[in-house]
C-alpha cells in the first residue's frame, strides 16, 4: 500500500463517486480509478461495489477504510514531528456555535496553552462536520444535540463511531411579537399553539428538529431560513420561532420580541472527535479547554 493510494481511498468514500473524488483531488477519474485498481491488487480483495448510484464499501473495505484514517494520520504527524510543524487543531463549528461559543474555547485555551493554535473552521451543516471530524479533516467538532447517544436530536448518526462530551447547555426559548395573543398565558402546552405560523430553518437546523420534538407538528412551519432571519421575521410579527436564548437576549431586553411562556429543554452543546486521535497533544488540550 502507498499513502497516495490511501488519500485517493479516502476521497472516494468521502464523495462516493469516482468523479466527484477526482474534482476534489484535482486527478482525472481515469488516474483515480487506476489508483484504486492498484490498492486491490495490492491487497487482493474487493474494495469498492461499483453501483449506479455510485461507489459503495465490500467488507474489507470498511475494514481498510479505519486503517487508512490511522496511517494517513500517523503520517501527517510524523511528517510534523520531523519538520517541527507546530500541530494545529482543526476545530469545526456550526456557525451560530462558532459566533459565540468557539470564543470561549479559545480563550481557555490561551491560558492554559498559549503555544497551541487553533483554526476554527464554522460550517453550516451538522453532517459535514461530522464526515469531516470522522474522516481526519477535522479533530474536533462542536454541535447541538440531546440524548445520551450523538444523533438523538434527530439527524444521522455519524459515518464512524466518534467519542463526545457535552460541554454546556443551550436554553431554548419561544419567541414571538409584543402584544401575541399567547403572551402572558403561564404554562403553555403545544395544542396551544395550533393554528400559529412556527418559523423554521431548513429541516436539518438543530432548532428545527428541537421544534419538532417540543411543539409537534400542529402549527404551519414557514421557512425563514437562519436563526438571524427567524429572529427578523418573529419581531416583525409573522410567527412565532424557537430559538437559542443568546440569539435573542438583545431583542427581549430592548422589548423588540416576547417569551412565551412555553416549557423548552435546553440543548447541549456537544464536542465531537474520533477517539484513536486523543493521543495528539494539542487535541487533548483542546478537550481539556472546551471541557473546562
């Protein structure tokens, strides 16, 4: 095996089609498809089923696909080791995560390691960072979940086991325009909200999935798009919206936007990372900063 063969590999699962991992290593399909007819051989087995919906894991190849992560890791910190390439952690974040929580990780982290660097790279979807996280392309990432297991918010599990720790908790909070006909009424129930227009992002938003396991499917969902925009259109008076509590602290001090008084549990905010990566140094200060 050559780690050329091992990246053109691991591109392949990533994008499950010969052409798309083409475009993203800049080859042509042809040198790629020869790259992995060569691992086979190498090897002696079936990596890949070709399928018409694309490229799809034989048993050894989902047995290959760990050991490529290790040995493509392993590499990239010796090749640190002998250089003196300072490590950098790759920390992935859901954009209104990265806005105001990253921050404070950072800011931990100076103090206890000012030598470690840390590149926060913000994403606005939740399955991207966690095929990033479980294929090497990040160490870390941080998300909003719920549960005992990662995915019990509602959205996929990930493509490969990872390890994670709850680090805070996110409070939710329904909000909507002074004068609503709900403000004021203690203790409001989802059945109370029949007939109302619900403000949602796109079905995979964390808030949305929240919403869905809060509220129910009674009111009418209206698609606003991202937390700034649903927090707009709630102040304007055209729905009601679930939303993090530090997205919209400004709005209900300057009396632009209502609590009602619906029960919501909080959200965590959860750091995903692959478990056979905690040996790297940096990482684990990482853990250590965001855990604090």
């Amino acid at each position: 095996m050559e780690l050329r063969q091992l990246r053109v590999f691991e591109a392949v699962v990533r994008h499950r089609t010969v052409t798309d991992a083409a475009v993203a290593l800049d080859m042509a399909p042809s040198s790629v498809s020869a790259q992995i007819r060569a691992l086979e051989r190498s090897l002696g087995v079936t990596l890949f089923e070709r399928t018409a919906r694309g490229m799809r894991l034989t048993g050894p190849g989902e047995r290959l696909l760990d050991w490529a992560h290790r040995l493509l890791d392993q590499a990239e910190q010796a090749r640190r080791e002998v250089t003196g390439r300072a490590h950098t952690v790759r920390l992935g974040a859901l954009e209104t995560i990265a806005a105001v929580y990253a921050p404070r990780v950072l800011a931990r982290l100076a103090e206890r390691r000012p030598a470690v660097r840390v590149e926060v790279r913000p994403s606005v979807s939740r399955d991207e960072l966690l095929a990033d996280v479980a294929a090497g392309r990040l160490d870390a990432a941080l998300l909003l979940d719920t549960g005992d297991a990662l995915g019990d918010l509602g959205f996929p599990p990930p493509p490969a086991p990872l390890a994670f720790h709850d680090v805070d908790t996110v409070p939710l909070i329904l909000v909507a325009a002074p004068g609503h006909r709900l403000l004021g009424r203690p203790n409001l129930a989802p059945e109370d909200l029949s007939g109302e227009r619900l403000l949602v992002n796109v079905p995979n938003c964390s808030f949305h999935m929240a919403a869905d396991r809060i509220i129910g499917p009674g009111p009418e969902r209206v698609r606003a798009g991202g937390v700034a925009v649903m927090r707009a259109w709630a102040e304007q008076g055209l729905g009601v919206s679930l939303l993090p509590e530090f997205a919209v602290r400004d709005a209900l001090e300057s009396g632009t936007l209502a609590r009602l008084d619906l029960p919501a549990p909080a959200l965590n905010l959860r750091l995903v990372w692959r478990g056979d990566r905690e040996h790297l140094p940096a990482l684990r200060d990482v853990l250590y900063a965001a855990s604090a």
